[in-house]
C-alpha cells in the first residue's frame, strides 16, 4: 500500500479557504470587534513581520471563542457543500481520485481548520490531519488543541497518525514553504504541481 499526502489550501483549492470560512462563518458584528481588536496582528502579517502560522490562531480566536459548535458546524457544512466545491482544482482532485483508486491510504494535512474539512474528507472518504479547535460544554473555546498544522507540526502530525515504514511508497503535494517538511517525509513529492527531486523520503525520517 502507498500513502499518499496532500496539502489543501493552494493544492487541491485555488485560494486561501481559511480566510474564506472565517468571513462566511462569523456574524458582521463580531467581525468588526474583532476587526478593531486584531488589527496590529493583520498589519503585521500584510508587512510580512508575522507569519501565517501565527496569524491564523488569532483570527480564529476571535473568529470561534465560545460559539456554539453545534451552530458552526451548520454553517461549516454548507460552506463545504457550496463553496468549496467551486474552488477545487481538477488535476488536483484527480491525482486524489487516482490515489484513491489504487486504494492508497490518503490524508489531507492542513494548516486550516477541521471545522470544516471535516466535512469535505467524509465527502471524498480520505483521512484527516489538520488545526483542530477545541470544544468544552458544546463551545470553542478559541484555542487549537495541538497548534497550527504547519510547517514541521505537519511532519509530527503525520509520523503520529502513521508507520512511514509500512507503505511501499510515499507521495506528498503542497504549494508553499509551510509545506517542505511534509514533503521531505515522501519518496514522490510535488510542488505547485511540480516533481521535486526525490531523496530518501520517509526511510530519513524513522
């Protein structure tokens, strides 16, 4: 059995989902409050003096603090079914599509949030590894519970979620930097649509 690995925003999407969901998901009022209160955090990351991967924690703060999941994951379910499926890549979700078919184990690992991928994966019937928010007494309470699902916490999430060594082959896809250390784990790696000079993949990371 292979493994196959994909990134989502950027690699199987067209744009940034993240920002997408936040701004469908979060009542006018709450974003003009939390608007006023992050501001400085945004300006920093449009400057490029803050990264992504802690940008994205803040916003969903403000985004998802002691909201009903109960409500959010309504409304997640309809933005999966409405918007998403406007914004897929089609060779992306074919090279999913092929991996499925040779019955490839295959996981999304993502930055973004599994409020809503959650529902997109039960759809394409794939494994999930991404930002999770946490939830006490039916609320979020705004915080993640392992991080953002970045950069080298994509590695770990993965080498958790699975025995490298146990599948013949390992394919990753990802579009950006925060996506490297998941593609050092693959024999087959893929970026922009584009094969990267293979290595010894996942036999390194053991």
């Amino acid at each position: 059995m292979n493994l196959a690995l994909f990134d989502f925003d950027g690699t199987i999407t067209t744009e940034d989902t993240f920002t997408a969901f936040l701004f469908y998901a979060t009542p006018k009022r709450r974003l003009a409050i939390g608007f006023a209160l992050v501001w400085p955090v945004i300006l920093l990351y449009k400057l490029g003096l803050l990264p992504a991967r802690k940008t994205r924690p803040v916003l969903a703060y403000v985004a998802f603090w002691h909201r009903r999941e109960a409500d959010v994951d309504l409304i997640a379910k309809r933005f999966a079914d409405e918007y998403l499926t406007t914004v897929l890549r089609p060779d992306s979700m074919e090279m999913l599509a092929e991996h499925k078919a040779n019955s490839d184990d295959v996981y999304l690992v993502s930055a973004t949030l599994n409020i809503y991928l959650q529902h997109f994966c039960q759809k394409q019937g794939i494994k999930l590894l991404c930002s999770t928010m946490e939830v006490k007494n039916g609320r979020f309470t705004g915080r993640y519970v392992k991080g953002d699902c970045s950069c080298e916490n994509k590695a770990i999430a993965v080498k958790d979620a699975v025995d490298l060594s146990s599948y013949s082959m390992v394919f990753a896809y990802g579009d950006t930097d925060e996506d490297l250390p998941m593609l050092d784990l693959a024999d087959k790696k893929v970026m922009c649509g584009k094969p990267l000079a293979t290595g010894s993949g996942k036999s390194s990371s053991n």
